[in-house]
C-alpha cells in the first residue's frame, strides 16, 4: 500500500511521529512475522519546499505531486491545538494548495484521512459536505459554526464516510494509522497494536468537558450553569429557558447549533459527566449516585454509563477519566471562553 503523508508547516509534532512510527512498526512487523507482502511504502510530502514542525524540526518532504495517485494519503494536524490560531492557519496559502491535492486525489479515488485539527484542513475543501465527520472535541462548536453541512460527531475517535476517514484529537493519530494498517491486514493491525500497548479507544466521550464546551457562546454557558444547579431536580426547558431569559425555540435552537444535540441531551451529558467524578472520587453506591444526578436508580444509571462511555462502574472507578470543571484550575476553565468566542464571532465571515 502506497501512503503519502501530507505535511503542512507547523505541524504537530506528536501527531507526524505517531503516524511514521506505527507505520515502521507494522512493516518491521510484517517482515518478522512472514506477513512482508502486506508492507507500506510511506512517503513524506508537502506544498512547499521547506517545512519545520510546531517544535522547529525540518521535516524531509518532497514537494507534492498532485497528479500521481497514492492508496491512501494522511494529513497530520496543524500545531496550532485552540480556535484563534488554528482559524488563522487555515487561511494561509499552503493550506489551500494542499486542499486542491486534496480534491484531486479524492477524484481519483484515494482514501484521505485526517486526525485532529487536520480535519479542519480537509473540511476547508467542502469534500465533507454531507458526510459524517469527527473532530477534536473542543474544537466541535468551531467546526459546526464553520462546516454546517457537515454531519459532525466529536463523541467518536474515527468516523469512515465515503472514502474519507476523520479522527479526534492529538493521539488519534494512532488510532488513525492503525485503521489503515488494518483495511491491509487485520492481523496484523491487532499484532501492532499489542506491540504498541495500545487498547480500544472507540470514543471520545469520556475526554470531553462539557463546559469547555459551552463556553463557545454566552447563551450555551448560562444554561450550562442552571443546569449543573439542577441535575438532581429534573430537567425543565420551561425553566431553563426562564433562566436563561430566551424563549425555548431559542434556547434549544442555539444549543443545536453550539454543541449539536437538544438540550436534554446536553443536560443528561452533564449528568454523566458527575456521575463518573463521584463513582471516581466517593465510595457511595451507584444507588446513591444515580439519585444524585436525578435518576430514579443504578440500574438506569449504569445502563447510561454503558452506552455513553463504552465502560461498566467497576472500570470507570479503577479509572481516572476526568475532573469536573469545578475542580479545574482557573486559566483552564477561561480557555473555552476567550478562544472559542472570539473564533464564533469570526468563523462565518472567514472564505473557505
């Protein structure tokens, strides 16, 4: 399998290394193993005749050739990880020029793949209109402000649509190379990956942070805030909505275009998310948990940590996933507020 790895300048580091090396290792893999047909010829390339990493490293690419077909090509995220830089990133010149390789691969039926803040990169090209994509998770309100016709679901570590595949933030790239390594050989992907210590990762969902989130737009934050103040109450969009001062239309409207999903499904996000903090920080039973967060018994509530984290109680206690905002530091609960608003208030008038 020919892979042509598309490097821009600024590149993440982490990311192009993750990218090489699991593919090194497949193929010193494939050779021990007796599996040396199922290799990969890995090359590096780029629009530009000298390209330096996020970290200042120069990275050996040869210049892309646009009309010569790989298998498979991988954009490596941009090193710019929050709204502001990345929105300026993704107006320079390099970016578009690699975004018309882009169209002309996908034309001639190569699959692309994009991890991190690349997909921003692939989406800039309009080839994900109409599919269903993943993204870093706190970039996913500057996503859906900027591609609102793509089919966005930053819960997910990869998404394969057509002949594209998306991957979530930094260490998907990962998870992303290994997808690849797998469309080969199954096998072998499985036997790379136990070399590599790496486990399933299906999903996002126990990074993400709600209320990073919901700092993308004042509105989003005032519910985010009644809604931590009633999650053992019940949920009400009549008193939502008062709280907020907005109307319900409003309200449920603004939520779908910030977080993608109503505000029921926002308010029972923020449920789970202090279940898992207590389950992780308290030895009170899931009973007394469930009736914590406004469920009517563990039962329910394990049901719901199943099928949103893809992990039972037991793992998620043994597991340290995330802490609440409230028990994050100061400058990092800001983040959301001063990069993503300042990007909301810009990204619609940005060309793509």
């Amino acid at each position: 399998m020919r892979i042509s790895v598309v490097v821009l300048d600024g590149v993440f580091d982490t990311g192009l290394a993750v990218v090489l090396d699991t593919f090194s290792t497949a193929n010193e893999l494939a050779r021990v193993s007796g599996m040396a047909a199922t290799g990969f010829e890995v090359s590096l390339a780029g629009v530009r005749r000298k390209i330096r990493t996020a970290q200042g490293l120069t990275v050996p690419a040869q210049v892309a050739d646009c009309a010569k077909k790989p298998d498979a090509v991988i954009v490596p995220a941009l090193g710019a990880k929050m709204p502001e830089a990345l929105g300026e990133a993704l107006m320079r010149s390099d970016v578009r020029d690699v975004g018309d390789c882009l169209r002309h691969w996908s034309e001639q039926k190569a699959r692309i793949a994009a991890a991190c803040t690349s997909t921003f990169v692939l989406a800039e090209t309009a080839l994900l209109d109409g599919q269903r994509a993943t993204t870093t998770w706190w970039l996913a309100p500057m996503f859906r402000e900027r591609y609102p016709n793509v089919r966005l679901d930053e819960s997910q570590m990869l998404i394969e649509s057509s002949k594209f595949l998306t991957a979530g933030a930094a260490l998907a790239h990962l998870d992303t190379a290994l997808w690849l390594v797998r469309q080969r050989s199954p096998a072998l992907a499985a036997l790379c990956a136990r070399y590599l210590v790496v486990e399933p990762r299906p999903s996002q969902a126990p990074f993400i942070i709600p209320d990073h989130l919901a700092h993308a737009d004042p509105m989003v934050e005032r519910f985010e805030r009644w809604a931590r103040a009633h999650l053992s109450h019940g949920y009400s969009l009549d008193a939502a909505a008062a709280a907020v001062k907005t109307s319900k239309r409003t309200l449920a409207r603004r939520i779908a275009r910030v977080l993608g999903k109503p505000p029921l499904a926002y308010f029972q996000d923020l449920r789970i998310e202090q279940a898992v903090y207590l389950l992780q920080s308290s030895k009170e039973s899931i009973d007394q948990i469930a009736g914590k967060v406004g469920y009517a018994d563990g039962a329910t509530l394990r049901t719901l940590l199943r099928k949103k984290l893809g992990r039972g109680v037991k793992d998620i206690r043994q597991r340290s996933i995330i802490k609440p905002p409230s028990e994050l530091p100061a400058l990092e609960r800001r983040i959301g507020h001063t990069e993503s608003t300042a990007v909301s208030r810009r990204a619609h008038r940005s060309p793509r």
